[in-house]
C-alpha cells in the first residue's frame, strides 16, 4: 500500500519518541514528509522527506513567496482563504508571514495522512484543519489534554470545535483517551498506542539491590508543579524522622523552584536530598540502574517513560495513580501504587519495599519487565503505528 504520511511536530529533529516513530515507519516503507524548523543536521532513510521553514527573515519571505506561488497554480482559491485566515489573526506582518512559512508547504505537499504530534497545533493553525486535503491524525499526549485546556479556555473552545472534525486519534493511554473525548474526540476514532522503550533496556539480568545499603530513591522529570517533588520532599522528611538510611537525588532540567529549596530547607535534607539539573541519556539510565527505587510523585502524568524505563531495568517503581500510571502498575505485583498527594502512603510503601525479602523483589521486577516486553516494546509499537496509518488511509 503506498500512501505518504507527514509526521508533524515543528521541530526537526523532535523528542525522541516521535523520532523512533518517523525511524519505525521509515523502516516500513512508507514515504514520510517532516516539515517545520530544522533544529540540527539529522540522518534519517532515503525516504523520509524534509520540508524545512527558513528561520532567519529574508530567506522566510523568499520561501513564502515560492510557496505561495506553487499553491496560486495549485488552488488560487485556497491560497485566497489562506492569505484572509492568516492575516485577520495576526495584527504583527513578521508572524504573518512565520505562520504561512509553516502552512504553506504542507498545504502544497498534500500528504495522504497529516499526523500533528501535539495537539495544541490546532489551535496554532487552524487552517490546516480548514483546507487541508488530507486524512487528519493528532496524537493525544500529557498535559496538551490533561491540564492545558483547564487552563486555558480558549483552547478547550479550539479542541471541542476541531475534535470532532478529526479522522483519527492516537492516545498513549486510556486515561487519556477518556479526557480528550470531553472535548469532542470521538471514541471510535481513538486508538490507545503505547510508548515503547529501547531494546537495549530489556537485555541483561535483573538483580534488584535494597539490603544493607542506604537506599538509593531517584525521581526524573523536569520542574513542574505537575511533577508533585514537594509531595516526594514531604516523604523524605517522614523517611528522615523514621530514621531510614536513604538518599534522594532529583534530575531535573530547569530552575530549582522557591518552595523546592525552601522545603528541604525547612526540613533539614541538604545532606540527604540532591539535585542534579539534566542529565545525557546514557548517563540517566546508568544513574537510573544504580538506583534502587524510581520515585514518580506526579500529581498529573500521560504514562511516564522514565517509569517504562525503571520496570524495563528491573528497578522496584512507587508511582502515584494519576493518569495512566494504573494502566502499567498493578500494586504489589510489578511496583507500587499510591493516590496521589499523598506522601504517608508513599513513605508506607517505602517501608514496604524494604519489608521485601530479595525473591520477592526479583519476582515483582521479573513481572515488570514482562508487562513491558509485552505491552511497551519498540516492535509493538511500530506494528501497532503501521496499522493505525494503514486503517486510516483505506477509510
């Protein structure tokens, strides 16, 4: 079946986990357009297509131009719609002219499949959703439908006006899929997707370590209140007057908030509490194995990889029940699982993971492992993906 599919984040190259998507379906054949900023010099298969938007202003303005050429010959009608659409919602010439750089050539590419990878781009530009000939695909992820739209009224307005209008939704988990149908989303147009984790990870032996060391806890993910690290502070403050031997280190891209610092302040961690702002991947992973919790206080997640990654090594995971964390954890059999905002419980199950005996740990890491094997491998997910593309370009 030949059909060209545009994989659209804006960015070139993007996150990783819609870079292993463009790989994966490169690999199956199909043709895949990329358009949008060029961040770097990228090496993707002979075919995969990338469309860049010139960044500096001369050049944009020549790109709009030629573009805008191709699409007059193309369908001056379209062109006509496009130029009214553009300009009544951009007072400033320099965005009217960066937001056609990023429309045009996707309207004169035409793909079979348009698969926007954040949802917010239909707010953005709308235009694609008005007069773009192609099948329409967004995917479902995070905080573009668990919290932005709470807070913002005028992109829940913009979800509940493009949602019905799409053809296909792709959702990284239940949960999810649950939220973006208050927004219109149709329940027969959403396909729950996973995120995978590298092979790489779930190679080797699992030897889950807690006796007779001070405990190792790590948490991963950037500073964001949704990230609920004052929650894990509050633990550790419970874990310090248990008199529990333990460390906790956060990697966190961004600036250490005001209440972070003056928590650990107020409840005298300095010594116990570090933070370690970023880390490279491989360098997180061996920090991650060496550890010997994964921590995920999160008050609001999709399904967070760092936990995918944890149960693919074989590190014990406590997570909070937010998202769709109870669709990979199941309690005391692969992890442990809390409600959120509550740190007694999680300092309990701390308590508990070091109740267990070492079958016990191996046991519960070797069940996780599985549940990722089986469920959140880069093969299934690829197989799950080509189906998706595959279905929707026959419909």
């Amino acid at each position: 079946m030949n059909y060209t599919v545009a994989i659209y984040s804006g960015n070139i190259p993007s996150t990783t986990f819609i870079e292993n998507l463009i790989e994966g379906m490169s690999e199956k054949g199909l043709r895949i357009l990329l358009f949008g900023k060029k961040l770097k010099d990228v090496s993707y298969k002979e075919n995969v297509e990338i469309i860049a938007t010139p960044q500096s202003e001369l050049p944009l303005i020549l790109f709009v131009i030629k573009e805008a050429g191709k699409l007059y010959f193309k369908n001056r009608n379209k062109l006509s719609k496009l130029l009214t659409s553009v300009k009544a919602r951009n007072k400033s010439f320099r965005y009217f002219v960066k937001d056609l750089g990023a429309i045009l050539p996707i309207l004169n590419a035409a793909p079979d499949i348009f698969h926007i990878q954040w949802a917010k781009t239909l707010q953005v530009y709308p235009e694609l959703m008005q007069l773009l000939d192609s099948k329409i695909a967004v995917s479902l992820r995070g905080a573009h439908i668990n919290y932005s739209p709470l807070n913002d009224p005028e992109l829940a307005e913009a979800y509940r006006s493009h949602f019905p209008k799409v053809d296909a939704f792709h959702a990284v988990s239940n949960a999810i899929s649950s939220e973006a149908q208050k927004y219109g989303a149709v329940s027969n147009k959403i396909y729950v997707i996973h995120s995978s984790v590298r092979d790489s990870l779930l190679t080797g032996d699992v030897h889950p370590k807690i006796k007779g060391t001070k405990l190792e806890i790590l948490s991963v993910g950037r500073f964001h209140w949704k990230k609920g690290y004052h929650y894990g502070l509050d633990t550790m403050k419970m874990l310090k007057e248990s008199k529990i031997d333990f460390h906790y280190t956060i990697v966190a891209q961004g600036d250490v908030p005001e209440e972070i610092t003056f928590l650990m302040n107020e409840y005298d961690l300095s010594n116990e509490v570090t933070i370690i702002p970023g880390l490279q991947y491989g360098t997180l992973i061996d920090k991650l194995k060496s550890s010997h919790v994964l921590l995920l206080p999160s008050v609001e997640e999709g399904i967070a990889n760092v936990v995918l990654e944890a149960m693919a090594v074989g590190v014990p995971v406590i997570t909070t029940d937010c998202g769709g964390m109870n669709e990979v954890v199941t309690d005391e059999i692969n992890g442990f699982i809390v409600k959120v905002r509550n740190p007694e419980a999680v300092a309990q199950k701390i308590s508990a993971l070091l109740g267990k005996t070492e079958n016990e740990l191996s046991l519960m890491t070797s069940h996780a492992r599985e549940k990722i094997r089986n469920e959140f491998s880069r093969q299934g997910q690829i197989e799950q993906f080509h189906s998706f593309y595959n279905k929707l370009a026959t419909e």
